[in-house]
C-alpha cells in the first residue's frame, strides 16, 4: 500500500512540475517570431465618437495557409453602431468551439476575435494553453477574413446570432473590447485554456455592461456557450434551442454562396433582427 501511495505521489509531482515551472519561468512577450497571419497587431484610438484602428486585417485566403495580407485603417462612428453579433465555430473535439463577436455600423461590420497569438508553425494544443505556451491576442478584422477563414477554408460549423442589446450596451461592449485589445499590444498576457480564453474574455466584457453571465461549464465548454446565450435571453429566443440555433447557421450558405464582396449581407440574409 504504501509503494502504491508513493508511486502516485511520484505521478502527481511529474505532472505537476511543467505547470510549476510554466507558472515560474516563463513570461509573455510581444517580440517572438510571430505566425505571418498575426505578426501585426490592432490598435484603436477614441477622438469623442469616433474610433479609429490602424491594422485592422482584411486578407484574401486561397487556403488555410495561403492567403494575400492586407491591414488597413478605418474609422468607425460610434452613433452608427447598431448591432452585434455572437459567432460559435464548433471544433471537432466534443464541447470545443471558438467564439468572437462582430460589430455591425450600419451595412459595415467589424469582428473581434480574442485568440491564441501563434508562433511561426504552432498549432493550438489545449494542454499547452494550461501551461503558459500562447499569449492572448485580439483580431479585429474584417468579417470577410475571420469568419469567412471559419465557414469557407476551415469549413467548421458555424453559427452567427444577433445579440440582444440596447445601443448604449453596444457602445460600451465595442469600446471596452478595443480597450483591452490596446492593453494587450502594449503589455502582453498568457493565453490560458480555461481561464483566460475566447469565451472567458467575451464573458468579462459583457458582465461589464449588462446582464452578468454567471459561472457555467457552457462557457468552459464553449460549445454550448450558445446555450447559455439563449437562457439568459442573449440572444433570439422565440423557438426552441434547437430550431433557433439550426436557423443561425451560417457555413453551409458561405460554402454555397463564396466570399464575395457582399459576404457580410449574405450571410445575414436568413438571419432576423431580435426585437428590442
């Protein structure tokens, strides 16, 4: 009994020293040898109503991988913001998903995609984002690069709900997430899988506005975040679950319809207004 005690000691300790060593040594950084497609980071100023960002990313994709870079400066009224949109990218591993939210002006939309701020050839491991291996990211984006990348190149599931939220809301969600994404450019942070995340991040700045999103394993499994939208009223709520999430998917008409210049309308195209 007491090898078998010691044997599970020992076990313990081997899996607990890289988190040890993870959460002593090592430290974020803006300055490594960044993954072409996130070397260049966002960056907003606000002047009274109007945000302006430098860099934000509209590329054209071939593939994953192959794609033409593009960053360009925009300015953004924030009197004109009138909706905002909730994205769930449903992952092959059960309960994963990717979230982002997307600012619509008008007919001009704005994605922001809060993400793991890759290094040349990595790739997303759940168990390193528990050991400090990422930092944390913002893209903003056109929503014909983020999500168009989602529904067109990666072709995962993809569903895309309006969000339930007085104007005043939207303003305060918009500016608090371009907030923190000039945060990040300036002090940098680790990634972490459960703590510090799409979903978690997205968490924190709705609780700063209204209403607060409490603790719910729907939002350490991402998948179901939806869900959790759809019980606190978030976003439409008028059928089922289930009727309301099938009629929000958005993949399979961005596969049919390609990403055109009209990419933003199309993919809205069966998609109602909730009412406020």
């Amino acid at each position: 009994m007491n090898l078998k005690r010691r044997i599970l000691g020992l076990l313990a300790v081997a899996f607990a020293l890289p988190f040890a060593y993870a959460r002593v040594f090592e430290h974020p950084s803006l300055t490594r040898d960044w993954s072409p497609d996130q070397r260049v980071l966002a960056q907003a100023s606000i002047a009274a109503d109007v945000v302006t960002i430098e860099n934000v990313r509209n590329f054209s994709y071939r593939s994953v991988s192959d794609y033409d870079a593009r960053y360009e400066r925009r300015a953004y009224d924030l009197n004109q913001l009138d909706s905002v949109w909730y994205l769930v990218e449903r992952l092959p591993s059960p309960g994963l998903a990717h979230t982002l939210l997307s600012f619509g002006f008008g007919d001009e939309y704005l994605a922001i995609s809060v993400e793991i701020r890759k290094e040349r050839g990595e790739t997303y491991s759940p168990l390193r984002g528990l050991l400090r291996q990422y930092e944390l990211t913002y893209v903003i984006a056109d929503e014909r690069d983020v999500i168009g990348l989602r529904t067109n190149q990666r072709r995962d599931v993809v569903y895309m709900y309006p969000v339930r939220a007085t104007r005043e809301q939207m303003r305060r969600l918009f500016v608090d997430m371009v907030t923190r994404a000039n945060q990040l450019a300036a002090e940098p942070e680790f990634y972490n899988s459960l703590t510090n995340n799409c979903t978690s991040n997205i968490v924190r700045h709705v609780n700063a506005i209204a209403p607060r999103v409490p603790f719910s394993y729907k939002v350490v499994l991402p998948a179901y975040s939806d869900e959790l939208a759809y019980d606190l009223e978030l976003i439409p709520t008028d059928q089922a679950f289930e009727q309301v999430q099938a009629a929000h998917r958005i993949d399979l008409l961005a596969q049919q319809a390609g990403v055109g210049a009209d990419f933003s309308r199309m993919i809205r195209s069966q998609v109602a207004l909730p009412r406020k």
